[in-house]
C-alpha cells in the first residue's frame, strides 16, 4: 500500500520517536511519499526555529529519500469539490491539509498522519494512524 506521510508525523520521525522510527524504518521504500505542502511545512518549521542550519540539513536529508507528490490539475479539481462540500456542511479545515488530502486522493494512495480531527472529514480519504 502506498502511503504519504503527513509533516506531524515526518517531525515525529526526525525527533527518533520510537515508534514512528520502527514503523518508517520497516516499511517498503518504494511505498512512501510525501507532498509539496509537507515539504513546505517542514521548511517553514526549520525556519522558525532557532536552529535553522541544523533543521534544514535534517529535513533536507530525510526528504531527499522520499518522492515529493506535486499539486496537480487532478488535485485541484479534488480540492475545489471536498472544500465545497466542507463548506456546505459548516466544517471547514485548513487548506494546505485539505491540500494534502487532495494530493494523497489524487493518486489513490493512504495518509499516515496524527492529525485525524482534521482528515477524517474528508469523504474517501483512507488514513493510516501508527500512533
């Protein structure tokens, strides 16, 4: 099963929780991603800290063994459909983890995340929680 893993649990990894290290380090390769929109939250997050030099050579190190999925036409028309329904309904959620919904559903793949609060209201969204 091919799974993109959200930025909570990419942080996770990279502060050596037991756990997500274990389950990371024994799935197959060739079957995680991440996205763009978690490549820019892990920036963002290394440049808000106060050891940005250290942050962004961790960061860049763990996504460089990762496939970066893009935004896409596909993603989009995605977006566009689930934030109106979200709307609709009165239960709005960010847009860059709508974002990130959009892509994993794009490409029929699973989230690995923590956040479910957030994800479990988008409708086909197949998550995967290993914590």
């Amino acid at each position: 099963m091919n799974i993109v893993i959200d930025s909570d649990i990419l942080i996770y990894f990279l502060k050596g929780q037991v756990e997500i290290v274990e389950k990371l380090s024994n799935y197959p390769a060739e079957n995680l991603f991440t996205t763009r929109i978690n490549y820019t939250e892990l920036l963002y997050g290394a440049y808000n800290s106060s050891k940005i030099k250290y942050n962004l050579s961790k960061i860049t190190a763990l996504l460089a063994m990762l496939p970066i999925l893009e935004f896409d036409q596909q993603s989009s028309v995605i977006f566009a459909q689930d934030k109106a329904g979200l709307r609709r309904q009165g239960n709005m959620i960010a847009d860059m983890d709508l974002m990130i919904a959009s892509i994993t559903k794009a490409n029929g793949f699973s989230l690995a995340t923590n956040n479910g609060k957030h994800f479990e209201r988008i409708e086909n969204l197949n998550l995967v929680r290993w914590l």
